[in-house]
C-alpha cells in the first residue's frame, strides 16, 4: 500500500494502492511512513508520488465511507476525520522539506494532501486536481477551506474551492498551485533533484519545523491580528 525508499538522503514515498484513495488504514499506512522518516537525523526531504501512472490520490474511499460494513479493509470509519485531519497537519508542519510528484489526477482529499507538502511539481501532459466537493454536494470543512487560503492567491482560492476548478499542469503553474511541471518520463527526477537541493535546511529539524508552526499554527503570523508595523515597532511580544 505504501512504499518507503531512501537514497542518501531523500526519502520517497510511493501510494501504492491504485487510486490511492484515502480511508483509516491508508492514513495509518502514511503516519507510519512519515514515524520513520521523522525517526531519521540529519539532513533529509520527503518525496511522495505515486505507483499509478494515472492517479495520484483520487480523494476519499467514497464507497467505504458511505457503506464502511461492506468495506472493513478500510478500518475504523469512526475515527477517520480526526486522524485524516491530524495527519495532514503533521504533514504541513513536517520537520523536512517535503515535494509532492502529482503523477496523475490528484482529487479532493488527494489535492489536500499535495497541498500540504511545500513544494508541489505536477505532470505537464496528462492529469488534473481538483477540490471537486461542490459537484459531489459536499462541503469543504473549514480546517481544510484555511489550509487552501494559506497556500493560493484570493482569485485561485476561490475558482478553487466554490466553483472546483480543474487544474491542468500549465494552468496550476500559472496560478501558483504548483511550482514545477514536468513531462511523465522527468517528473520524479526533477522531484528528486529538488528535494537534494532542500534536505539541507532539515539539518536543524526543531527550526524547520518551528518556522512552519510560526506559519501555519496556532497565532500564525499570517493571522494576527496586528499589522507588520506594529509587530515590528513591538519585537520583544514576538520573539522566540
């Protein structure tokens, strides 16, 4: 289901599991791969990709969720929110730097999930991601509706989230959702050639991770009720 690799120091992770869609026991499967690179020192990036050559996440196991009796291989349907949830925000304030290869359709919790790494290189030839809850009738929760305001612009937030656009790789390049294309055959490299150039900035893990908090934790920076004018005429309320 999940398959963990490390060469020198960057990790890949590959969804092994077809669509890759996400139930209790794919979020244990991912909280267990990221133990073990978490359990790592020094220097080090996280790659996740996929084994599919058509999706990367295709979003939530939708017949699991509806009829979890009639799908026990995906757990406990009961504590799935909460894990979901938790693992995402371990995945945005994850000590290394992370890259997301989008190798494929990317729907849904699947989008979510690439959105929560810091760098995202998406399939320049074939693919979409797409927060498609507006067509399934659903509602986005509003933990996840803040992450997609942290990571996109106003105008790609909002075609995003209320009118579920479909990104192509060229379109969510030109709209900032992803910051690197590349065809099928060069996709992981470049992924791979980017987390080398990143896993230097793990060498500090506490201060990786820490800045991450500063950004995307509790009183975020980006969330203040303060202007910058004065928090900086105010430093020593904002030091660490």
């Amino acid at each position: 289901m999940i398959n963990l690799e490390k060469h020198e120091e960057v990790f890949t992770l590959t969804m092994d599991a077809g669509e890759n869609r996400w139930n209790t026991t794919f979020v244990r499967e991912i909280a267990a791969a990221l133990d073990e690179v978490e359990a790592s020192e020094g220097p080090a990036a996280l790659v996740t990709t996929s084994s599919s050559d058509k999706f990367y996440s295709n979003g939530l196991d939708l017949g699991w969720v509806q009829a979890p009796d009639e799908h026990p291989e995906g757990g406990d349907r009961v504590v799935f929110g909460d894990e979901f949830m938790k693992v995402m925000s371990r995945l945005i304030t994850f000590p290394v730097p992370t890259i997301a290869a989008i190798n494929g359709h990317a729907f849904g919790a699947g989008f979510m999930s690439a959105l929560c790494h810091d760098v995202r290189i998406m399939r320049s030839d074939r693919g979409f991601i797409c927060a498609n809850e507006m067509q399934l009738g659903m509602r986005i929760p509003v933990p996840e509706l803040a992450l997609f305001k942290h990571k996109l612009s106003a105008n790609t937030f909002f075609e995003t989230v209320q009118l579920a656009k479909r990104w192509t790789g060229p379109t969510a390049l030109d709209a900032g959702i992803v910051q690197g294309i590349a065809d099928t055959d060069n996709l992981l490299d470049q992924a791979l050639t980017r987390a080398k150039e990143l896993a230097p900035l793990a060498a500090n893990r506490a201060n990786f991770a820490g800045q991450k908090e500063d950004i995307f934790g509790e009183n975020a920076a980006i969330n203040s009720p303060h202007g910058a004018a004065y928090m900086l005429r105010n430093l020593d309320k904002y030091s660490h």
